[in-house]
C-alpha cells in the first residue's frame, strides 16, 4: 500500500490542509485576535500565510527542515510557526529566557541553519557556539553584528513571491513541531511532534466546538501554546492570543474579546481568586475552564464565576491521555482514561499495581503516531522512555476502583516552578561551572502558592569562598530567570549513598532548613524576562 492510499484513511490534520479548509468554507469567520491590536479572519490568515511561506520557501526552507522561531506572542510568531508548517517544513520555538548554553544546546542538537528572531534577543547569539546557524530574519529594528552570522531583516518575510510545490509529499505522521522540555539526567530533549500526535492530543478537548473562542496565554514555545491554534484550526473557532498570562487584565481581555474558553495551569487559578469579589464576577463570556492541578480553589472558582471546570494529564509527548467530565467531583483527580489510550500503574520493573497503589503511569496509545515519536538525536532517551512499548511518564500515580486518576509525586528528577518545567541537570550544570563550586544537588522544594521552588544544595571547593549574592549574580547571564535558584542551602558534604550518588529524596525531605538562604526573603528577586509586544 503506497503513502497516498495509506493517508486518505486518516483525519485531516495537517496545518497546510486545515488552514485550506477554513479559509474556502468559512473565510469571514475570525481565526486570530491579538491582544495586542489587529486581528485575522480565516481568510486573512490564509493569506498571510502563503505569503510568509512563499519568501521562506524563496529562502531555500524545504520541506522538512527545522526552522528556529524564537519570537514572543505576537502575530510574527503565530505567521511564521504556521507558514513554516504549510511548507511541509517544522518550526522549533525556543524559549525566550534561553540563554547561554541552554540556548547552544538547542542550535547544536538542531543543527538549524535558519532562525526567525526577535532583534532584542540578538545579544544572547554573540560570544556562543553557534553550530550550523548562518541565516538569522530579524523582527523589529536592533541590530547588532553577529559573528559568522548573515543578519535579514523581516521584508524578507514579505516577498513578492509565488508559493511553488513542496518538493515532497505533505503527510500526516511529518513532523509539524519539535517542543524542548525538561531534561532529567541529560540536557533539555527536543520533542518529535506529529500532525497525527497534535490531532490525537487537540481530539482531547470534546466540549469545545466552532462557537468557541479560547484565550490563549502560555507561549507559543509550550505544548499548550502550540494547542491553543492548533485547536482553533482543528474545530474552526477562533483565538485571542495574548502577549502573556496576566492577573490583572484576565478578566478585561475575557470581556473585551468575548472569550469562551481558556486553561489556568499552576498559580494562574489561585492567583485569580484573590481578587477582590464584585458584582461582575459573573458577567463575562467564559463557557468552559481547563485547570490542571485540580486543587481546592476549583469547585471555588467555577461557583463564583459561573464556568464549568474541566481538568487532564498530559505532557509535550502525550495526547492527552487522562481528561474529566465537566464539574468532576473526586478530589485532586486528573480525570479518566480518555478513548484511543491504555494506561497502566506500574512498579520499578514495568509489572501493574493493584488499584489503589501507587506505581509509575506509563501509556500507550491505540493508532500510531497518537504519541511523539521521539526525542531529536537522542536515540538512547527515547529507547529508555518508550521501553517494552509503552511510554513512562516518570511520575507516580494511583488509580481508584471507579477508574480516576491521582497524580502523587515526580519519579523524574525534573521541577515545576510558575508553568515552566526546569532540569536539575541544567541547573546543576551551570552552578558546576562556577570555580568555588565543588558539588551540587538541586532539587524542588513546596511553594507557598503551587507547584516547586528551586533549592540549591551546594559544597565549596576547598580554600573557596562564596556568598549567595555572588552566585545568583553569576547564574544571571547563563539561566533563564525561572531557573534560578530561590534557595541556596551550603554544606561541607552532601549526603551520598555508598556508591557515592547524591541522597537527593534526603535533602528533598528536609526541605527549607534554617540554614537555607532565601533569595525573595532577602529582597533579590529577580524579574520575569518578557518580551514586550510591539504594537
């Protein structure tokens, strides 16, 4: 059976066929609101679209070539991820706090000739590895030589040019994105999304339809971002897309824009009902909520502000196997196994726990390609994840007798902090590289509103010394901000087993000792790096 015959038994799901789609039956319908001024109908889009690919294709992007975006929310980066996917070719968004080696990681593991950049980021490209980065379209007016760099500017995005046939067939198990996410005891892994794996995930979300208008406020670098127009497409809704999550403005741009539907992740729930309660808390257009983790505040903020409460587990190389009823009233749930997944409680060595138990969730899924299908370049972390054919998540669950999910705790060495997943191992790396540091052991410590605090557990080199202020003033230019240790804890030794592995779960446990420097209790508190929307 050839490709072509294979396909035409598949759901349409990729970005060049939906994209199609929308604009020839439904063209005046809105596709993209920005917050930040202006919008797109199908139609538009459709066009802006074409024209974006047209240029990159003018450029010499084939299908199949990872292209870098590294842009903010904004409509540049919405075009460019969508152009770059309507050429058969796949967009790799990078996250905007990445410096440093994080950020020579990426190029290398890429090998990417061609990056879409935002001028204000240029700087972090000087003095770096640059690996097999030569091209570089700038949005907006900075400039600032390169070396070994050719520096365009964004008319080169506008080109007057025809859009010619891809030089090869547009499938639906390519390659639409490669997402970077938290490395355990390795580097951040790029990973390997399939128009099928996007289809599979967005199916997730059955409550939704071509009424629904979602606010999409994670960035564009994030699964969830990735989701949020995917999804838009998929149903033939519509999206505002804002420049970041803001407490202040959620409800102002909910009103003004007539959001149906949205997701609040970590603190974003609680952060909103610490609001002041008036009387216009219902009067809004917000249909359906997304939250994930389920915690006490939901039931709270789906009675005061008249929405229903869905919840889910997912991770950048799942589809979404785990999603609740509306309103689901067992507590702390994840929700149930959605159709298309087989899911199991394992123990260390892959064999399933009585219910009730708490074991490793690993998954798998009915149709190919439903799930990522790979880590890029990284063979030996995709055998080891995907091992005896399914999936390990690395985090610890527990399922009930009526088939409800219960997320307990990470197995993985990797942290949660503000929506933002971190490596102990990039951070453990870049405190490593400071002189005075002899060992480190990073680890996640409970905060005060959800998710994990970075805590830095570290011992100095021998005739060294070194203050908290002076480290954190280091990690600056070499760490995202949302990586950089809240706490710092110094000790003479760390505790080791007898074949001298760091005790992590010890110094876990003991948590915020009162040895422990708190950065923000100190007033150190460093600012989020956001890019402005230029408007």
């Amino acid at each position: 059976m050839n490709k072509e015959s294979t396909s035409a038994n598949l759901p349409i799901c990729q970005i060049r066929d939906l994209l199609d789609l929308r604009a020839s039956e439904t063209p005046n319908n809105d596709f993209a609101i920005f917050e930040s001024g202006g919008k797109w109908t199908y139609s538009e889009a459709h066009a802006e679209v074409r024209t974006c690919a047209a240029s990159l294709q003018a450029l010499g992007v084939l299908h199949g070539q990872l292209v870098l975006v590294w842009l903010g929310n904004s409509s540049n980066a919405l075009r460019t991820m969508l152009a770059i996917n309507y050429l058969g070719a796949v967009a790799v968004p990078i996250n905007t706090s990445y410096r440093g080696t994080l950020l020579e990681h990426v190029l290398s593991n890429t090998s990417a000739s061609l990056m879409i950049c935002d001028g204000r980021l240029l700087d972090r490209l000087a003095g770096i590895q640059l690996a097999h980065l030569h091209r570089v379209i700038v949005i907006g007016p900075e400039r600032i030589n390169v070396s070994g760099v050719q520096l365009l500017g964004d008319d080169v995005l506008y080109a007057e040019e025809e859009l010619g046939p891809s030089s090869t067939g547009h499938f639906p198990w390519n390659e639409a994105v490669v997402i970077y996410t938290s490395g355990t005891t390795g580097p951040s892994k790029g990973v390997l999304t399939s128009y099928l794996h996007l289809w599979h995930t967005a199916t997730a979300f059955k409550h939704l339809d071509e009424t629904d208008r979602s606010l999409v406020s994670l960035p564009l670098y994030h699964a969830a971002g990735v989701l949020g127009y995917y999804c838009a497409l998929l149903t033939g809704g519509s999206l505002v897309l804002a420049d970041s999550f803001s407490v202040s403005r959620f409800w102002q741009t909910v009103r003004e824009f007539e959001v149906t539907t949205t997701g609040l992740l970590g603190v974003m729930l609680p952060f909103l009902l610490k609001q002041e309660v008036t009387s216009a808390d219902r009067d809004h257009s917000l249909r359906s909520v997304l939250v994930a983790p389920l915690d006490d505040g939901a039931a709270a903020f789906a009675e005061r502000f008249g929405v229903d409460i869905y919840t889910e587990y997912n991770m950048t190389e799942l589809c979404m196997p785990l999603f609740s009823d509306a309103n689901p009233t067992a507590p702390g749930t994840c929700g149930r196994k959605r159709e298309g997944v087989e899911l199991r409680i394992v123990d260390d060595f892959d064999i399933e726990v009585p219910i009730g138990s708490v074991g490793e969730l690993i998954v798998r899924a009915h149709q190919p390609w439903a799930l990522s299908h790979g880590y890029l370049k990284n063979h030996e972390a995709t055998a080891k994840t995907w091992r005896n054919g399914w999936f390990h998540t690395g985090d610890a669950f527990r399922r009930d007798a009526e088939g409800n999910y219960f997320f307990v705790d990470r197995l993985k060495d990797a942290l949660r902090r503000r929506g933002e997943n971190i490596s102990s191992f990039e951070v453990e790396s870049a405190i490593l590289a400071h002189s005075a540091v002899r060992e480190v052991a990073v680890v996640g410590v409970p905060s005060e509103v959800s998710e994990d605090e970075v805590l830095a557990v570290l011992a100095l080199a021998p005739n060294q010394e070194l203050t908290p202020e002076q480290l954190i003033e280091y990690l600056k230019p070499h760490l995202a901000d949302f990586m950089i240790p809240r706490y710092l804890r110094f000790m003479r030794e760390l505790p080791k087993t007898p074949t001298h592995k760091v005790l992590k779960h010890e110094l876990r446990g003991q948590g915020v000792t009162a040895d422990t420097w708190d950065r923000e209790g100190s007033g150190l508190v460093l600012p989020r790096q956001r890019l402005e929307v230029r408007r």
